[in-house]
C-alpha cells in the first residue's frame, strides 16, 4: 500500500550573500555619541603607542643619587612641564599646606591669586625657574604670604605662649588681618632695600641641587651681617630684601623641581628606589619639603616684623618677637613635616657632601636682640617628629635671653 504523498520543498539554495536591513537609529544626539566613540579610539591609540614608546625605553635606566634622592628611571624621561601637571605635583608634595590655605580661604574668602595686592612694592629682579616659570622669587613669596596669612591664626591658640608678650597676641593677628584686607591703614609690604642693611646672598649647591642659602657679603655695618627685613614705625613699613628673596626662591625652585621630576616619573616611568632608599613615595615628599621650608622660613621672618607692628622694640617687650616668631615657626613645621631652613639653619639631613642623612628635627634661631651690644637670643626647636606632618605642638623649645634685654 502506498503511503502519504509529501511534497517536496524548493531544490534551490539561498543566496549567502543576503542583506538584511534594519532601520537606523531613530534617538537624539546619535551622531554626537558616535563622534565621541570616535574621539575615545583615537585618545586610546595615542596612548597605546605612548606605552610602547615607554617599553622601549624601559632596557634603558639611569640612576639619580644626590642626598635621600636615591632612584632609578627611564633615560631621557621628562617630566611634564604644564601648569596643571606642576600645580598637581605641588598639590602632592604641600598637600597639608594647600587644603589649610583652601580652607582658610573658603571662610574668610582669601584668594592665593591675589597675593600681588598686598605687596606694595616689588624691587625684586626675577628670574624664570624651572617650576616656578612665572618667577622663582614670585612663586616663593606668593606662597610665603598665603602662610602668614593662613596660619596667623596660632597666635591666639595655646601652641603660642609664654613669649613675654602675650597680651599683645590678639593684636599682632589683627594688623596681619587688616593688611590681609588691605585696609587702609594696615601695614605695607615692600620687597625693597630701603632701610636694610646692603648685602646679597649666594646659593650653595652640592651634586646639582641647592644646599643651603648663604650671607656671601657683610652688611654696611662692616662685620654685622646684612639684615633681611626690617620695620618703620611711623610709615608702618615692612620692608623685605629683594636679593635675599631670590636665593631663597632659587633654593625652593630647586627642590620642587626635583620632586615634580620624581612625582612625574614614577606615575608615567615606572620609577623604582634604589637598594636600601627610602620609598618613591617618601623621597617625593621629602623633596617637598625642602621646598616648602624657605617658604616658611621667609614667613617665620615677616611674623617677626609683624610682632614689631603689635608691640615695640626687642628690648621693650624682652625679645618677645624672637620667641612669638620661633613658637610659630615651629608649629608650622611640625604640621607641614618641615625640618629646616636653608638660611638661619642648614637644611636639616642635607649634608654638605650630598651623602644621605636622616632629619633630627633641630632648628635653631639666633635673633638679635639689642643692636648695639651685639646680644642675641638663642631659641632652640626640637621636632618630636622630624620629616613627618604631625600636630601643631609636637615639637619643644629652649629658650636663652641676654640678662640686658
């Protein structure tokens, strides 16, 4: 019997080379989205071949040893050199110092940019550094200012006592405060010679970086060595000295630009410490650092001047401005893990044959205290912490005082 009839189906084979259409894309902003698809490739294989320029390079290291700077990176690596990456270099290794300023700043409405408009007269002969290309003498005063203003707060707090003059406290942060204003009967800050005893001032450096800022003449006094700044109580006048300035722009310059070379190479180098150095991370910093301490040693001075404005002469107030000044000054480093200055003290841990040496943390100042005499007073600061941000008051200080004053 014969079974069911099937039909059969079509004998032909589709065609493999069928176009299936399917309608385009009807949502706003498509175009847009497909451009910047397009962007992101293109910024992809930049950076692609960025790396293997970078791989290349890698079979190729040079050592970098001066002081704790002790590492190896990529021969030929340079760090960038815009702005955003220098400001970002400066936020890494100051960055204690610049959330305090930004937080001074968002409750009084201080602008670190405005710092020009508190300085009356600028004699200062500028020279273009390697980071701080506006000047090197601009980029340190601009910051020293931003400190003065920023920390002023210490002098009615407890870190500051016993200076002989406290009473006088609230008042020395006032005429810093109005001249914070500009006010118009606020004290005047000159980077000028007027009034200051003629002198200049040298850089010492030792395997390519500064060691260490140096009176290189003696004043018009003969032997007395040249003042730095000075006060003028009738015109209420703070005069700074533009040729000591410099230098001290000069030593500060130096260091960042050690520490954005570092910063910069081990985020795009692949930077590595050398055997038994400190880490990346921590030889960054201290290179910061030393870039941030004349910045506080030139404010440590012009809070000298400004204790002068709110009391009277040294021996008057029994050189209280040197020990206000010196307990300030402390305070700071201790917050921002400063360890010295490069003028009134050597750089703490930078010894003077570029060999590496860990901070001890003791500053010392020595401020005249009665001119004619030639009597000084002797303040010595002992960090409980050298090389670390820690609090405002951990750190000690001695204090010596002529019988006279």
């Amino acid at each position: 019997m014969a079974g069911p009839e099937v039909e059969e189906g079509p004998t032909d084979r589709p065609d493999p080379h069928v176009e299936f259409h399917f309608p385009d894309p009807e949502f706003s902003g498509y175009a847009q989205l497909m451009d910047m698809i397009r962007e992101r490739q293109e910024e992809q294989k930049y950076i692609r071949d960025e790396k293997r320029a970078w791989q290349a390079l890698a079979g190729s290291r040079e050592r970098v040893q001066c002081f704790f700077l002790d590492y190896y990176q990529d021969t030929g690596y340079v760090a960038p050199d815009s702005w955003e990456a220098r400001r970002e270099t400066l936020e890494y290794c100051w960055r204690q110092f610049v959330k305090d300023v930004g937080a001074f700043a968002a409750k009084t409405g201080f602008d670190e940019d405005s710092w020009a408009d508190l300085v009356d007269v600028n004699d200062v002969t500028d020279v273009p550094g390697a980071f701080w290309q506006e000047g090197m003498a601009a980029g340190t005063l601009k910051w020293t200012i931003c400190m003065l203003v920023s920390y002023s707060c210490l002098l009615e707090t407890s870190y500051i006592e016993e200076t002989g003059c406290d009473s006088a406290l609230p008042g020395v942060r006032g005429w810093i405060e109005s001249w914070r204003l500009n006010n118009f009967l606020s004290p005047g800050l000159y980077v000028s010679k007027s009034t200051l005893t003629t002198g200049s001032y040298v850089v010492g450096r030792m395997c390519g970086l500064p060691s260490t800022v140096v009176a290189d003449t003696a004043g018009s006094l003969g032997d007395a060595p040249p003042a730095q700044a000075s006060f003028t109580s009738g015109s209420l006048e703070i005069h700074l000295d533009p040729e000591f300035l410099l230098p001290m722009g000069e030593f500060a310059d130096g260091w960042m630009s050690a520490a954005h070379q570092l910063y910069w190479a081990k985020k795009e180098a692949g930077v590595t410490p050398g055997a038994g150095a400190a880490s990346v991370e921590d030889q960054i910093f201290r290179a910061g650092a030393l870039a941030l301490a004349p910045v506080v040693e030139l404010a440590f001075i012009l809070m000298h001047e400004f204790a002068h404005v709110g009391t009277g002469s040294h021996c008057e107030e029994q050189c209280c401005q040197a020990r206000l000044s010196a307990q300030w000054y402390a305070s700071v480093a201790s917050r921002n893990g400063v360890v010295g200055g490069p003028f009134m003290n050597d750089p703490d841990g930078l010894g003077r044959d570029g060999a590496a040496s860990p901070p001890s943390g003791e500053v010392t100042f020595r401020t005249v205290c009665d001119d004619a005499l030639s009597t000084e007073v002797v303040a010595v600061v002992q960090l409980a912490r050298p090389g670390v941000p820690a609090g405002y008051g951990d750190w000690s200080m001695t204090t010596t005082r002529p019988a006279n004053c």
